[in-house]
C-alpha cells in the first residue's frame, strides 16, 4: 500500500496504521494478513533505514520492527523513530527476547517487546492496547477520551 494513502480515503482518516519492519517477505505477509484481518492498515519496510525513510511521508500508529536486519538493524531505527515520533509505540518483534535485549530495547525508546516464538495473538493483544493507550491521551495532554 501507498504510505502517502494509507491513512486516508477521500479526506478520511481509516483505521489504524501499523508500519511492519522485517527483512523476510514471509514474515512480513504473515503479519500483514494477522494485522489486517485485526482491523489494521500496513505499510512495509525491509529494514530500520526503510522505515526511517518511510515516515517522513506518513505517521504510523504503531511500528512493529525485527530487530536482527541488513542495513540498519530494529534498535537504531527505534532510537530514529522514538526522536521522530515520540508518542508512537514501537514493538521489537524478535526471536530475541530475553532480558539483555528488553533492557537495550527500552534505552533505544521501544514500548514493549514481544517474542517471535509467543503466538501472534500475543502481538496483535499487545497492539491493540498500545494503539489504544495513546488514542485515549487527549490533545492537551490529559488521559481522558480524544474531543
């Protein structure tokens, strides 16, 4: 999908966007189908230098990034994004999960970290709550329901 009409149709703002990061194609399509068939739009990226790219045309709600990729891996594109987008959550999706890496990810500005080996109903669940965390943050800062 084009970023630039992603969150878009005619004026009008549709669902959530989630920005996929992840070098293999497969896992990328699988969490497309899993994120659409969950209420999400998506935009792909192959990498974290991608997906730094990509924002600069869109504003994802949400960015879920692999952490091992070519080019720039998932924490230097989190620490990009973070300084870019402060208040969109970010999910390293990753085969690495243990506690060294949460600890790294957490200094890199990642919301949360969710496992490759947990079912992906654990990352759709963790999703949802983040996107809807934020949306329930009002624009004068408040927690309240969005005006």
């Amino acid at each position: 999908m084009d970023p630039a009409e992603t969150n878009f149709r005619d004026g009008v703002v549709v669902g959530k966007c989630v920005l996929l990061v992840d070098d293999h194609e497969s896992v990328r399509l699988g969490l497309r189908r899993a994120f659409e068939s969950s209420g999400f739009t998506c935009v792909e990226a192959t990498h974290g230098a991608h997906a730094v790219a990509l924002i600069s045309v869109f504003v994802p709600d949400l960015i879920v990034t692999d952490l091992s990729m070519p080019v720039m891996n998932g924490l230097d594109a989190a620490t990009i994004l973070r300084k870019k987008l402060p208040d969109t959550p970010i999910i390293l999706y990753t085969m690495y999960a243990e506690a060294s890496v949460q600890r790294l990810a957490t200094a890199a500005g990642v919301t949360a970290v969710v496992s490759k080996s947990d079912p992906v109903g654990e990352l759709l669940r963790k999703a949802h709550s983040l996107v809807a965390a934020v949306s329930t943050i009002s624009f004068d800062g408040h927690d309240g329901p969005v005006v």
